[in-house]
C-alpha cells in the first residue's frame, strides 16, 4: 500500500492574498502621508479648529488606546511595537489561510494596515502620532486619533459583522 504524499502549497486556499495586502497598503500609506502632513503644518499641542464638534490637533500617544499605559518609562514602546508586529504576522496567516472569505478579509486588511501604520509611528519617533480630536458641545473631547486607529475600529466593526452573519448561517 501506497504512502500519499503531502504537498505544500505556497498557494492561499481560495483566493489570492494580494488585494487584501493592497488595501493594508493603502491604508499605511493613507496614514502615513496624513501623519507627514501634520507634522509639517502643526506644533505639538496646536489645535485648529474646523467645526463645532471637530478640531485637527498634532498629539503623541506613548501608549495605546486612550493613552493606556503612556505615563510609563519608555518600555510600553517596546512592548506595543512587539504586540502589533506579533498581530501583523497573524493577521498575515489568516488572510492566507482565508483568502476567498470576503468580509473577514476586509475586516483584517483594515486591521492589518492601522497595526502596521501605528508601529511604523513607534519605530520611528517612540510615540504614535494623533490628530483627529472630536468634542461635544464643550463637554470634552475624546481622545485624538488617527487614519491608522480608524482603520482598526472599522475592522473590528466589520469583524463582528462577519461573525455575527457566519453564526446566522
């Protein structure tokens, strides 16, 4: 009797994995330019002001969301920047191995690229930069964020979409 053997594709199963990285892309070099971009128009701290609910304002984050853990001495840099290049490589992996599940996909591509874009940050200058602050009627403003951060709430987002549908099925 016969042993068969077991190949190794480098082939994803269902589908090929270049769109989903070419939106991660996108998404990094969307956040990147608009990082640039403040950077080179704004100081630290400076506010302009665009609507009654929405300011542009250059803020650094040393920590992680909601500025969690940023009043620490300086290892949190290391940390989250290992965290988020831990999380690439597995987001990597699932788009491989689920190449043809559209929504999830998606959901991990936007996850991908703001995980990318915000350990670029780290990488580069220690902290991650923040500009989009949004307030209410003076009552206060919640935490600046970025191109980056948005891509990953909207991931997130498309990722419980994607779960509830598929427990629905």
């Amino acid at each position: 009797m016969a042993k068969s053997k077991k190949t190794f594709s480098s082939k994803p199963a269902g589908g090929s994995m270049a769109p989903w990285l070419g939106i991660a892309a996108i998404i990094i070099l969307v956040d990147q330019l608009t990082k640039i971009t403040i950077e080179k128009l704004f100081t630290y701290g400076e506010e302009l002001y665009v609507t009654s609910f929405f300011n542009l304002v250059l803020a650094y984050n040393k920590g992680a969301a909601f500025s969690f853990l940023s009043n620490q001495g300086g290892w949190q840099r290391y940390f989250f920047t290992t965290i988020g290049i831990g999380a690439a490589l597995f987001i990597v992996y699932l788009l491989r191995k689920h190449a043809a599940q559209k929504l999830f996909c998606w959901s991990m591509s936007l996850i991908l690229g703001g995980a990318v874009g915000n350990v670029i940050d780290r990488m580069v200058h220690g902290h991650v930069i923040d500009f989009l602050d949004f307030h209410w009627r003076g009552i206060g403003h919640f935490p600046a964020f970025n191109v980056a951060d948005t891509a990953i709430c909207i991931g997130a987002g498309l990722l419980i979409l994607d779960e509830l549908r598929r427990v629905n099925k």
